[in-house]
C-alpha cells in the first residue's frame, strides 16, 4: 500500500529525482518504523541498505560457485545431479533395454561435468546482474521470508541471465562431449525399428535451465543463512544491516 501511494505521488505531482530520493528515504523510515521491514534499517543510510542487499547476494553467489564448479558439484550431489532432459526418458528406457546402458550413463556423467564447468563462468554474469540493482529495486526487498532477496533478483534478472549463461553452458558441454555423447543416444534411439517418432530434445537448454535452479537455490540458502545465522554474515556490513533479524 505504501509503495502504491508513493507511485502515486511522482506519477501525479512528477516529481524531480532529488524530491523522489528524499520520499524514498521517507519510506525506508517508515516501513522500519512500523516494522514491516525485514532488514534492521535503524541508523541505517539508504546507501548501506541497498549496499547490504548487494553484498549478501555477493556472498551467496560466491558460495553457490564455490560448492557447485567443482568435481561432483552436480554429479555427486542428489538434489542437483542431472539425467537426460525429461523428454528423453523413453530414449534412456529404451537404449537400457538393448544393452545400451554404459552409453547412457557416460552421457550422463559428461553431462554433469559439463554443468560443473559451465557455473565457473555464471559469477561475472551474475555479478554484473547485481551490481545494477538500484535503491528503487531495494525498496521491494524490505518485506518477505528468508529468500526473498534471492527470489526478487531471480525475477528480475533470470531471462538475461539464462540467455548470457547459455554460450557457456554449450562450450562446456562441447568440451566434456556430452553433446556428442548425447547425440549418439538420440541417433541410435532413432534407428531402434521400435522408434516411429523420432526425438532430439535441446539438451543446451536444459542444462541451461538446472543450473541456474542450482545457483539460485544455493545462493536463497545462503541468504537464509545470513539471515539467521550471526556467524555467516562475516563483514561489518552485513552484521549491521542483518543484526536485527
């Protein structure tokens, strides 16, 4: 509602960016004095709240690469560990049926890696993404749960970010052969006399796609992390802005 009033009011009295800043300062104020706000604004300036808001999502960033560019970052771990793309299950049931089956899991471990490799190059991506969150985009992060600042940058941010993460994604999936792994599936799924339609499901993309569940399902631990752990949050910055929680 406050938000809605403060639209209202630069829209109808179209107010210059000095007046629009010290209206947003007044809404900060207010949202933490009625204690709607999540983050401990108090004593806060609005260059540190939006700066605290960066720097967690820096932090979460940084974990999530840490804990997913390595060997078995993907592969080894069950929540993020990738198949074949869903709409090639009936090739993998159906190589596995005629001994095809060590084929199918190469592709898969080559897959895999290829994932590992690619979230190396998502930092300069996402940084970039982050570093162009404004004070205004701050304003929406002040209510919500444990994530919602992850959550509010994955809105944002997700379709550039899939679209510049993408070239990555098949350069490392050219570099582990998981296409070509992958490709020889779809050929010898497609010459089974059992085969009437034949299947080529875009493996790129939904590599792609994974990943950054993957990056962002880490960096919304993180950034719940920051929030209720005191220990996590590690610089000055991020101690003032979150000690309140």
């Amino acid at each position: 509602m406050t938000i809605l009033l403060l639209e209202f009011v630069i829209c109808v009295f179209n107010v210059n960016d000095m007046l629009k800043n010290r209206i947003l300062f007044c809404l900060f104020s207010l949202m933490t004095l009625t204690g709607s706000a999540q983050l401990n604004l108090s004593g806060l300036s609005q260059g540190d709240a939006a700066s605290g808001i960066k720097e967690a999502l820096s932090k979460g960033l940084t974990t999530a690469v840490l804990n997913l560019n390595k060997t078995d970052g993907f592969f080894g771990n069950a929540l993020y560990k990738m198949l074949l793309p869903p709409d090639a299950q009936k090739i993998e049931t159906a190589l596995r049926k005629v001994g095809m089956g060590p084929q199918v899991d190469k592709a898969i471990l080559a897959i895999n890696r290829g994932a590992e490799k690619a979230v190396g190059s998502a930092a300069p991506i996402f940084g970039k993404a982050i570093k162009e969150i404004t004070l205004t985009d701050a304003i929406g992060l002040l209510k919500g749960g444990n994530n919602s600042i992850t959550q509010f940058f994955r809105n944002k941010t997700q379709s550039s970010l899939i679209e510049a993460f993408t070239p990555s994604v098949k350069s490392s999936l050219d570099s582990t052969q998981a296409t070509k792994y992958y490709a020889d599936l779809v050929n010898a799924y497609n010459k089974l006399p059992t085969t009437f339609k034949k299947s080529d499901p875009d493996l790129t993309s939904y590599v792609v796609g994974k990943s950054v569940d993957a990056l962002f399902d880490q960096i919304a631990k993180e950034e719940t992390n920051i929030r209720s752990n005191p220990a996590a949050r590690g610089t000055d910055l991020l101690k003032k802005v979150f000690g309140g929680n």
